[in-house]
C-alpha cells in the first residue's frame, strides 16, 4: 500500500454561504439561474463545458462569456471544488482518494483501472444509514448526505488528476458504488446523474453510468420516472428470511416489492437489464440450493449477476465462500441461462474493494437517532 498526501486543488472563488456553487448544477439548474440572470438558455452549456469538460474554474478565463456576466458570475456564484487528503494506490494498479468536504468529513472515491475502461466508484453519502451486516459502511452509520457539487466533484477531480499524468485520458464508466445508499439522496444524486451523462459535461452514455441501490423501491419508481441510466440492486439473498438479516431495508420493502420494481424500470427500455449484485458469503447464501432460488427469482428478468467476493473488514464475522462454492454456484446460474460474472476483488490492499470504505466520519453522535430512523425510509 502506498499512500501519499496530495496537494490541495487551489478554489477560484472566496467561498461563502450566500455564493451558488456551479460545479453541482445540472443544465436544468443552470438554464433556471442564467433565467434569472435575464441569460438565454445556451449559457448553460457554455459554463457546462467550462467548468466539467475543459475543467476551467476561473470565471475570468471564460473568454465566450461577456466581460459582464464574467462579473456578475464571479459576485453571485462560486465554482468549488473537491481537494484530496490520501491518495493511494492499490498493487493491482486500483486507487483511492479520500476527499475532504468539509471542516470534519470525507469520502472515499475508487477507481479500477482495467484494459479497456476505467471505473470511478463515487460515492453519495457520508457512511450509510441501512446497516447491511456484511457492509463496514453502513456498520459505521450515517453522518449526511452528499450535495450534487460534492458528489460530480468526485468525477470532476479523478478527470482532472488522469488528464495530468496522461493527456486524454478521462474515466469511461462510474458506478454508484462507494459509500451510501444513493435513493436516499435522490435529490443530490439525480442531478449530478444528469451532469455525467451530458454531452457538455462528462458525456457518458445512460449504459456507463449505474446507480447501485439496496432496493429502496419508491424512489426506485421514481427513478424511472426521471432518468434512465442503468440499474443494479444489492440482493444478496433469494429469500425474504435471509434478505432481512443481510439487508434489514428488506423488512420494509419484500422481495416480491423489490422484483415488481425492477422489472417496472426496465419496461419498455428494449436491451436493458438489471445487474444483480450478491456477495457470497461462506455457508451463509452460497449453496446449491440458493442458487437455484435465485435462478426462480430472478431468472424472467433480463439480468446480469455479479457474484461478489465479500471482503473482510475488522470485526465481521462473515468469511468469503471458497473459490471452488462460487464456482459452482455461478455454473447453476449459467446452466439455467443467467449471465454472471464473479468480479474480482480490486483494491483490498488500501481497503478501496466493495464494502471496505470508512471514509471518516466525525459526528457518531446522531448515530443512534439515525439508527432509529432507519427503518422509517422517507416515502418520496
Ligand atoms: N448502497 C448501495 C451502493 C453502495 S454498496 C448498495 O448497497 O447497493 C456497493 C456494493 O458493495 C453493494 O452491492 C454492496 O452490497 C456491496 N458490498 C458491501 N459490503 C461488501 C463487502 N464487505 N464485501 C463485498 N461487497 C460488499
Ligand atoms: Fe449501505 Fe449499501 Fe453498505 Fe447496505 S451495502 S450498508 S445500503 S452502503
């Protein structure tokens, strides 16, 4: 493991709390701003390219804005960005960066370098409230959410650091990955969805970018309604008994809700389809005949499973199921035709892999309020 501190990324503007932030404003936003502003609708794309494809956090270099909107700019609204205080770099080429938010928080972003793409792993809460058993995220609790800037900005700096060390090179797919359970901050979340996919700002497809979700299902109706990038769900068990114990939002929304959900947001999207993700966890989930309930349970779904090795983390009781059980869990999958792939761990050495990010979290004091409010998941 190699970790280094890294230099602080200068800000452009003097922060301050009546100053906008740019960085976490979709084009939605920023055409309702420049209208306020008394601006055609096309300023938005301008300051989009600006500030997320050309990475220019000066108003004054912004040489197609006119002298005096470079001005207003620069009174009312700030552009601010992340600053990295860990960089590390995993030996399986696998990096992470913690990023400070604020006086007391931080997140963790990976990303997983491979022959073809490269993936950025964000984040979109400070720890998580939903206390999966076998997650040290959400074993360590919530402290907040990520607001849109703090989350593209995640986006926004990897970009930048990759460009540096290598002119062009840019991530080409992100997963809601890291820390945080995202439907519970849809709000921030969807917006900052919206920036990666346009063609002014990161331009990925609605294929590169998906949203993993513990299976909050109204929000995932909502989801629908509102963008349509890709889909996976964390199901980790084939039976609502098993589900309650690995993933306790199951008490609150079944499987059978779960599975009417996934299949409503793939619907009338032709080719789309919904990435499993279950952790195989040594005689916990990994037998033959669970794997057979799966194929039951999931197997009239357009699907891709994504077996997980768990990875360990300092007080969990689970262990990894042996490589010759996930084998032959992922061959029941494949002989009843499932697509399924066991990913590789990446990362593990700088605790960057699935379920090992802390971040650092400064207020446990909320932790049990918020523990008590976690089974009262807000309805949209
Ligand atoms: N909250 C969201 C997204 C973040 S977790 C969700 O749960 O889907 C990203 C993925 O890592 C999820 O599939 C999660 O179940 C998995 N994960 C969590 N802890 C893990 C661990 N210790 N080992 C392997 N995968 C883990
Ligand atoms: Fe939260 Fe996802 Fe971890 Fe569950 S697996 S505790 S939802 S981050």
């Amino acid at each position: 493991m190699k970790s280094v501190p890294v230099e602080v990324v200068a800000e452009s503007a003097i922060p301050g709390p009546e100053r906008i932030n740019l960085l976490g404003m979709d084009r939605r936003a920023l055409e309702g701003f420049f209208a306020r502003m008394g601006e055609k609708p096309f300023r938005a794309s301008q300051i989009l390219k600006w500030l997320h494809a050309r990475r220019v956090t000066d108003f004054d270099a912004m040489t197609d804005l006119s002298k005096a909107l470079r001005a207003k700019l620069a009174s009312e609204a700030e552009i601010r960005v992340p600053e990295a205080v860990m960089d590390q770099r995993s030996a399986d080429g696998t990096r992470k960066w913690l990023l400070r938010l604020d006086g007391s928080n931080a997140v963790e972003t990976v990303l997983i370098p491979e022959k073809s793409r490269d993936t950025l792993c964000v984040s979109s809460q400070v720890g998580c409230a939903l206390e999966c058993s076998f997650c040290s995220t959400g074993v360590q609790g919530f402290n907040r959410n990520l607001s849109t800037a703090e989350i593209i900005g995640q986006l926004w700096y990897v970009n930048r650091l990759l460009d540096a060390e290598e002119p062009g090179r840019q991530v080409t797919n992100v997963v809601f990955m890291g820390m945080g359970e995202p439907l519970l901050n849809f709000r921030n979340v969807i917006p900052a969805a919206e920036l990666m996919k346009d063609d002014h700002a990161y331009g990925l497809s609605k294929r590169r970018v998906t949203l993993s979700t513990s299976g909050v299902v109204p929000y995932m109706y909502r989801m629908a309604e509102v963008t349509d990038i890709s889909l996976a769900v964390s199901l980790h068990a084939p039976d609502d008994a098993l589900r309650d114990v690995l993933v306790p939002i199951n008490r609150k929304h079944r499987l059978s809700e779960l599975m009417k959900a996934c299949r409503h947001y793939i619907a009338d999207k032709p080719h789309r389809r919904i990435t499993w993700e279950y952790v195989m966890l040594d005689g916990v989930n990994d037998s033959d005949t669970q794997a057979r309930a799966l194929v039951k349970l999931i197997g009239d779904i357009p699907s891709k499973v994504n077996l997980i090795p768990f990875n360990p983390f300092p007080g969990t009781d689970y262990r990894c199921s042996g490589d010759a059980r996930i084998r032959a869990f992922s061959d029941i999958l494949s002989r009843a035709g499932l697509v399924s792939t066991t990913r590789r761990t990446r990362g593990d050495d700088i605790d960057g892999a699935c379920g090992q990010l802390v971040g650092k979290v400064a207020d446990r004091t909320r932790r049990r309020q918020k523990r008590e409010q976690r089974m009262r998941v807000a309805q949209p």
